[in-house]
C-alpha cells in the first residue's frame, strides 16, 4: 500500500467551500484499498480567512487523514502579511509532517509556492521522491499581475520556482499551457505529466431546477445568471457588476454571486454605491451546495483579469458550469476558451468587455432554448474529455511510477 503524504494549504472537502480536485482524487484512490493518504493542511480556510472545523476531517473516508498546521490568521490584511502567513504554514507543516509516520511519497503542491518548499524539504529529511504539482504559474502570474513589482523579489522567486523544478522527482501540471510553459524552460518532456482539471460529472444533474434555492432567495421566475469562485483581483467581478448594471432595465435577469475572498467587501460596497438591486452576494458554500446553486441558475460566467498569463489556466469553476449542464458566458482567453468552444457550451466575450458580457447576457435571456442547448452540449463534452474518474486512473499510474521507480 502507497502512503502518500500531500502537503497543501488550501485543501478543502466537500463540505467547505472551495475545489475538491485533491479530496476526489484521495477518495477514489483510497477506495481500492491500495493508497493512503495524509494531508497536511493550514488551520485557516484560503478563501474566507477563517478557521477550519478539524472535526469534519474524521468524516473524509477510510484511508484519508487531515493534520492542521498552524497559520497565522493574516491573508486577507495585505500583500506582506499574506506572505508572512504563508511562511508561517510552510514552517509549521514542515513540523506537523513528523505525525505522518512512514511516507513513500511526499507532494507539494503550488501556488502558493512556500508550501511546495516544505514538500521539498520533507521529502528531501525522508529521502522520499518529491512530486510537486503546478496548478498556476506563479511568480508570473503575480507579475503579470503587478503584484510583484520589485526587481529583486521578482529574481529571487524565480530562483525559487527554478529551483523547485529542479529538484522535483516528476512534475504534474493541469493545464495543457503549463506543460508547454515547462518544455519551453528546458524541463524534460519526459520529467512533466499533464493530467487537466476536470470534474465528476456524477455530481450534477444537468434535469434539476434548484427550485428550493430558488424559493428560499425569493427567485422564483427570474433569470438567474451565476458566478461561483474567489472574489479576489485577478476574478475581474467589477466587470460581472458592471453588465449587471447595464441589464438593470430586465427586472427579469438576476445575479448570484457565490464566494468569498479578500475582495468581497469592496465590491458588495461598490455594488451598493452604484445602485444594484439585481445582485445577491451569497458568501463562501461548500462545494457539496454547488449542484443546487448551478441546477437554480439559467448560465454562468467565468472571468479574470485580461492579462496575457491567464490565458494558460484552466479554472475548475468552468468544468462545474460545463457538468451541470448550464452554458458559460466566459470572459477568459487561451486554453479554457478553446474547451468552451470545442463543446459548443458557451459564449465567449473579450475579457474586461462588461457590454459584451451583458449582450451574452440579454442574448441567452431572449433565447432560452439556444441557452439550453449550450448546456447539454457542454455537458456531453465534459463528460467525454474531462472526467475525473478517468483522470483518476492516470493519476495513480504517475503515483506508482514516481513512488516506485
């Protein structure tokens, strides 16, 4: 049996709010008796900032544990005291591993990237092969962001990064953009395994109406337009309120906003300031409450920031929009926009574009029928091409490879 110990900050269940890619792999790796898995995880929820329920994690399944190491509670006061509470995680995770008892693989997992130095660093104490995995291209992204702006740090973390592939026995990336990214920095073609973000279908029926969700917002017959993800920077929501500003007219059309994240007082401050009465901000809800708000919404929208980096990522908020079987309004370019259109599930606008994003808005609103047919175009496609019971599959084979050379 494989014990593989995951160090990552943000790992989430079902029963919090956030992306389960991590959980549904253990779950269904754990399942066939032949893994265990260990987590070491930050004691403060990513997205909200608040602290985590430790005794939900007795309820993950047989072969799963969850150890908390201590965070300092700072990530949402500013870009410095962010930084200094990912340290904080990094060197305490670093501590808690020593509960983990005998490992045959340590994994790191990146952003933020501290926490993929104690994977490193554990695995290199253990002797253990070191996984790491790349879920976005940080530094670059804060770069491209402006986030990162001094020369030195910008240097310093690309030695980081460097440094990190470098060491890693094998890299997993999960967008096809982020393998390219790795070929292109001289990394071996045979030292990177793309395995894409996905979903489990089985987790949405594309028929539901989500009528109790509807009734209890009181939005019985109105056209419900949702975006479910962070409420940070680079998510871009003042372009979601702008459109919804410019559809006010429609009393018809309504916004869900679901999430949490650094940003969301600013904007619900904005929202009320300009006069929005079609938006509700729900908040963070777990992810086992996602196939009711997406079966009681009519589309969905994606969107970032319009910067040339974003175009590599693959956000798993779209894959649930595809599964559910509701069409995407996406204000994302690059690799995602290409899955969009190849399934035939969706609408494309420029990114930063809010009066291309309340056309697409008013269009599907007038044509419902179109609108449903983007839907279960989008769900056919998903199902075929990015099915997390078959990513699973690969996923084990790169664990046995990497675990047991």
């Amino acid at each position: 049996m494989n014990h593989i110990l995951l160090v990552h900050q943000a790992f989430v269940s079902p029963q919090e709010a956030g992306g389960t890619r991590h959980y549904e792999f253990a779950r269904l790796l754990t399942s066939t008796g032949q893994y265990r898995f260990t987590i070491i995880a930050s004691t403060l929820s990513y997205l909200t900032g608040q602290h985590n329920r430790s005794d939900s994690d007795s309820s993950l399944g047989p072969g799963i544990q969850v150890l908390r190491a201590y965070t300092l509670p700072s990530t949402h006061r500013s870009f410095l005291w962010r930084v200094i509470a990912f340290f904080s995680f990094m060197i305490m995770s670093i501590w808690t591993s020593r509960k983990a008892g005998h490992v045959d693989l340590v994994m790191g997992t990146t952003p933020p990237i501290f926490q993929a130095v104690s994977a490193w660093f554990i695995a290199f104490v253990r002797r253990k092969p070191f996984l790491l995995e790349v879920r976005d291209l940080w530094p670059e992204f804060a770069i491209d962001m402006g986030v990162l702006k001094n020369p030195i740090l910008i240097r310093m973390s690309r030695w980081l990064e460097a440094f990190l592939y470098s060491r890693a026995t094998h890299i997993l990336v999960n967008s096809p953009a982020y393998r390219d990214y790795m070929l292109r920095r001289g990394i071996p073609s045979e030292k990177v395994t793309l395995i894409p973000n996905g979903v489990d279908p089985e987790m949405f029926n594309p028929e539901a109406k989500g009528t109790e969700l509807r009734k209890r917002l009181n939005l019985d017959d109105k056209f419900i337009v949702t975006y479910a993800g962070a409420l940070g920077q680079a998510n871009d929501i003042g372009t979601i309120l702008c459109a919804a500003y410019e559809v006010r007219d429609c009393e018809d059309i309504y916004f869900l906003m679901v999430g949490d994240g650094k940003e969301r007082v600013n904007l619900e401050r904005h929202a009320q300031e300009i006069g929005l009465t079609n938006v509700t901000f729900t908040g963070a809800l777990p992810k086992s409450e996602m196939p009711n708000v997406l079966a009681a919404s009519d589309v969905c929208v994606a969107t970032l920031m319009n910067i040339p980096m974003f175009k590599t990522t693959y956000p798993n908020k779209v894959f649930d929009y595809m599964a559910a079987g509701r069409p995407t309004i996406l204000g994302i370019d690059g690799v995602i926009r290409e899955v969009v259109e190849a399934s035939k599930g969706g609408i494309f606008v420029n990114p930063g574009s809010s009066e291309e994003l309340a056309k697409a808005v008013q269009m599907l609103y007038d044509d419902r029928d179109r609108a449903r047919a983007m839907g279960r175009a989008a769900r056919s496609h998903v199902v075929e091409h990015f099915n997390r019971s078959n990513h699973v599959k690969s996923f084990a084979e790169l664990l046995n490879r990497v675990a047991n050379p």
